[in-house]
C-alpha cells in the first residue's frame, strides 16, 4: 500500500525558510518511473503545483516560485525534501507531496497535507 | 506557463443528474491531462488520467474525453458522496498546472 506524510513547521516566520520532508512507503523513487511531486493549496483556493523530482534526480520547478524552492531526495530513507527561502504571508497554505508518474505525470498518490501558517 | 480554465466554476445538482464539468488549456496539451475530485478538508484523489483512462478503483459513472485543449469530464448519474470539488492538471510541460477549480453542490 501506498503512503505519503509530510512533516514540517506548522507557523512560520516571514523572511524564514520552509523545509517540509515527505516520507513515503510502498514504492520507491530508486525505482525507474517513479517521482514525487510537491502541490500547495492556500486556504479556499485552488491547487498549485511546485517541484516534482525523479528517480533519476532530474528536478523541475514552478516557474514563478523557481528561485526560491529546492526539491531532493533521500532514497534510503524514502524521504523527499522541499525547502522554500524567504516566506511571506502568501505562502499560507496546505502543503501535499504526492507520487507521480513519471511518464504522464498524473499524481496518484496524496499525503493529507500539512498545514503552514505564516505569521510574525 | 499553460493556462487552464475550468466551467463552471460551480454547479448545482441533484443525485441522479448528469454533470459535464469543462477544462480548457491555453494551448495543445494532447491528451495530457488528468482529474481529481477533492471533499473539504481532505487531499484530492485521482479519477481520470490522459484524458479518458479510469483510475483503479474509480466508479465507471466518472468519464472523461478530449484532447488538444478542450477537455470534459462527466458524472453520468450523480451518487451523493460525488458532491466534492473537481480540478483538471495538465502534464503536457513544465510547469504543472491545475484549473481553478468546479465546485458541485447539492440542488
């Protein structure tokens, strides 16, 4: 079976950077076809998507948040970590890592999500 | 960045209705495209990838067609745990992007 956590701060300070680590089991990102995309949702609103690593390490980013995200793996561990620079207010939002499928990129897996405030 | 637009934004209808929830792409994206439903405070779960392939697991009343830009999915006879919200994504290029969102009430 398939699952997905995301851990990380729940309140944030602005200027401070976010690390979210999704940890996973029942499938491997050592495995050809395999990746983790990271999607945001700030309250009310609609899905955003952000970073996406592949079992070969290629990385690709939002276009608009691309100078601020940083996405890596740890294939032993089955961990893949988001870190995002310089938060502001607008960067409230549920966080979701999700398995994706290489090859469509149709995202078939959610962790539940985990919630960031941030706020001085 | 490829723009994508969902109609309606919200819809209105009673269990039994049939529902075609529209998705359209600022250019071609073939048939790169896939649809989640999501119910409030939970993560949105897959129903239909390139276009028209049934997530396992998915109810057969859940149908989705298209290619090019213009895209549909459709409930062929509402089930009352159908009332969720519905977004489309595209996966034709960097960066991922998901519509804005229809959101299906209760009549």
């Amino acid at each position: 079976q398939v699952t997905l956590r995301e851990s990380g701060p729940a309140l944030v300070k602005p200027t401070q950077t976010l690390t979210l680590t999704c940890s996973f089991s029942g499938f491997s990102l050592g495995a050809n076809g395999m990746s983790v995309s990271w999607i945001r949702q700030p309250p009310g609103k609609a899905l955003e998507w952000l970073a996406r690593i592949d079992w070969d390490d290629d990385k690709f980013y939002s276009t608009s948040l691309n100078t601020r995200l940083t996405i890596s793996k740890d294939t032993s561990k089955n961990q893949v970590v988001l870190t995002m620079t310089n938060v502001g207010p607008v960067d409230t939002a549920t966080y979701f890592c999700a398995r994706t499928q290489t090859s469509n990129g149709c995202i078939d897996w959610w962790g539940q999500g985990t919630q960031v405030t941030v706020s001085s | 960045d490829i723009q994508m637009t969902q109609s309606p934004s919200s819809v209105s209808a009673s269990v039994g209705d049939r529902v075609t929830i529209t998705c359209r792409a600022s250019q071609s994206i073939r048939t790169w495209l896939a649809w989640y439903q999501q119910k409030p405070g939970k993560a949105p779960k897959l129903l239909i990838y390139t276009a028209s392939s049934l997530q396992s697991g998915v109810p057969s009343r859940f149908s989705g067609s298209g290619s090019g830009t213009d895209f549909t999915l459709t409930i062929s006879s509402l089930q009352p745990e159908d009332f969720a919200t519905y977004f489309c994504q595209q996966s034709n290029s960097f960066p991922y992007t998901f519509g804005q969102g229809t959101k299906l009430e209760i009549k």
